[in-house]
C-alpha cells in the first residue's frame, strides 16, 4: 500500500512539476510571458490547490478515501493529459485548474489511510518515504520532459510535418497524463482499511459524507458564505466583519495591480485570500474548539504563516532552474532536465527519507 500511495504522489509532482522544462517551448508557441507562465505554474494551480483542498480534506474524513484518491487521481491525469491539446493560455489555464483541484484529493486520504496501515512507531518513517514522492516526482518530471521535447523536435524539426502539427510539448503532457489513468485502477485496488483501527478507536461510517463537503463549500463559496456566517455567527455584525475584510482585500489588489501592471496574478490572489477568510470565519462560529486549537496556537499561526516563505524559495527555485539553465547557459532541454531532474530526486529522496 505505501509503494502504490508513493507511486501515486510521484505521478502527482511529474504532472505538476513538468510544465518548469516545457515552459520555454510553451512560451514560444502560445506567444506568452514569464509572468504568464508563472501564472500556470503557481497562482491559478496553487489557489485551486489550496482551496479545494478543504472540502476534499473533508471528504477524506467521512468517505471512503482509496475511492477519493482514485478519482483524483484519475481526473488529474485526465487534465494532464488534455493539456497536450491546449491551444491557448486560457485553455491551459483551465486544465492546469483542473490539475490542481485533482492534486488536491490525494495527500489528504493518503496520509489518513498510512495512519490506519502503520502503527505511531512507523508513522514517522512511513510519513517520510510517501513525501519523499514530492521529489522524485518533480525529478522524473523534469528529466522525462526534457527527453521528450529534445526526442519529439529530432524526428520532427519542422513542427508542420509531425501528426498533427503537435510540438514536443504537447507530447509531453500526453505521455505524463495518460498513463496516470491507468494508475487509477490499481490504486481502486487498493483494501481501505479500518478507520482509526492502528489506534484502537475505530470510527463509524459516516451517513452523509457529501453533506458535510457541502457544507465546507459553502463556507468558501462567496454569498453563500454569507449566508452561513449571519445563521452560524452574531447576525448582521459577522457579515459586515466579512464585507469590510473584502474591501481591504479589493484595495490590497488595486494598489499591488497599479504597482505592478498584472491585473490577473493579483486578482486571483486576492480571490484565494478571500476564500481562506471564508472558511476562518465560518470555522470560528460553527466549531469554535477546532478554531480556537488551531488558531490559539501559536506554533500553528507562526508555521501557517511561515510556510508561504518556505514555498517561494522553494518553488521559484525548482521551476525557474531549469529555463534559467537553458537561457544562462545554452543547453538543450534534456541536458538540463537531466541534471537538474537528477539532483532534485535523489537529493530530495535522501533528504526525506533521512
């Protein structure tokens, strides 16, 4: 079981990971900028990520999670895939949605199922070897894609004579996505064990797990969040504490806008932040325990707001390498898929792991 939810992480951080080597052909071809590129990247894939995150999260507290991580699975790969016939940043955009609300399902089911598989004495060690996917993922990614862009342009140097007028980049996400399909069927295969079972208190099946995403989707969801705060929370004061914080929000985004020229990057955003607030709010007035555990706490306020930091070094780092490698330097894509996908996955691996 840990084997396959490892298998199933690296295909997650190939398909996320792979648009870094492509990015200089996609660029080229659909006449885009850096600042869009990123865009695909981080903002749009990131802010879906997160976002759905919760309610998915949710649905892996009170449904059957091997399903969960199955469809998941399936559907981001689906998304992968499609993007190998995108024809413009806006059809990208909307498959590089699709690949992070997919994403989105799999680490929440797949580190609750570890917890039920292995003992506390294990977690730490089992814990390390699943995230360890994160780097080999984004390793195999990158020098899978460099390979295959380098392979694609030496059979077809001129772009009009391949099937289909495709370009290597095309092909790449075909040849990622497709067979990430396939994995969801082994992963359906998977034996969904006890919930709570490796602590001695085992958990019921819940009546109405759908219910209770929905509910987590309405408190994200903007006018039905409203909704939700004025019945959970103190009337009419908790939905002009909620207005107020959008304004500011709205005028965050018109000075960083006026700032900057990027009117998409920081729209989107703000709609993210937005969306947080949401569901903060309507945590502390549905289930104040829960908020006050997680927001009383310091440690927890102090890595919540640290870890943004962590993820800017961390992903403006992996993705901008290796374009900056073939700018820098002159190589070819696989050259630097190869060296910079290498390092990424042993060193990460090792790290992990250790």
């Amino acid at each position: 079981v840990l084997f396959i939810l490892l298998i199933v992480y690296v295909f997650n951080f190939i398909d996320r990971q792979i648009l870094s080597i492509l990015a200089e052909e996609i660029k080229a071809d659909l006449g885009i900028s850096d600042a869009e590129i990123g865009f695909l990247y981080g903002t749009v894939f990131a802010i879906f990520y997160a976002v759905f995150g919760i309610p998915l999260g949710r649905l892996a507290d009170t449904w059957i999670r091997k399903n969960l991580i199955a469809v998941g699975l399936l559907f981001w790969s689906v998304m992968t895939a499609l993007s190998g016939t995108a024809r413009s940043f806006g059809m990208l955009a909307a498959y590089r949605i699709g690949v992070g609300v997919g994403e989105a399902s799999a680490s929440p089911a797949a580190f609750s199922m570890l917890a039920d598989y292995f003992s506390p004495k294990q977690r730490a060690t089992v814990s390390g070897i699943y995230s360890s996917g994160v780097y080999i993922g984004a390793g195999i990614g990158i020098f899978l894609g460099g390979l295959i862009l380098d392979g694609w342009h030496g059979i077809y140097p001129d772009p009009e004579t391949s099937p289909f007028n495709l370009k290597g980049w095309h092909v790449a996400f075909f040849a990622v996505g497709i067979p990430g399909i396939l994995m969801a069927l082994w992963v359906a295969t998977i034996k969904e064990p006890v919930r709570g079972i490796s602590e001695g208190l085992i958990v019921p099946k819940h009546p109405t797990p759908f219910k209770e995403v929905w509910k987590e989707i309405q408190n994200l969801t903007p006018f039905l969040n409203l909704v939700r705060i004025y019945r959970n929370g103190p009337g009419v004061t908790a939905v002009i504490t909620n207005l107020v914080a959008l304004v500011g929000i709205c005028s965050l985004v018109y000075l960083l806008t006026l700032a900057t020229g990027d009117l998409a990057q920081w729209v989107a955003l703000g709609f993210g932040i937005y969306l947080a607030f949401n569901w903060a709010q309507n945590l502390k007035y549905s289930d104040p325990p829960i908020y006050h555990m997680m927001f009383g706490s310091k440690t927890f306020v102090l890595a919540v707001c640290g870890f943004p930091f962590l993820s800017f070094i961390a992903y403006g780092l992996s993705f901008w390498g290796p374009p900056y490698a073939q700018r820098a330097f002159g190589v070819s894509a696989s050259e630097a898929g190869t060296v910079m996908g290498l390092c990424i996955a042993l060193g990460g691996w090792v790290g992990v792991t250790l």
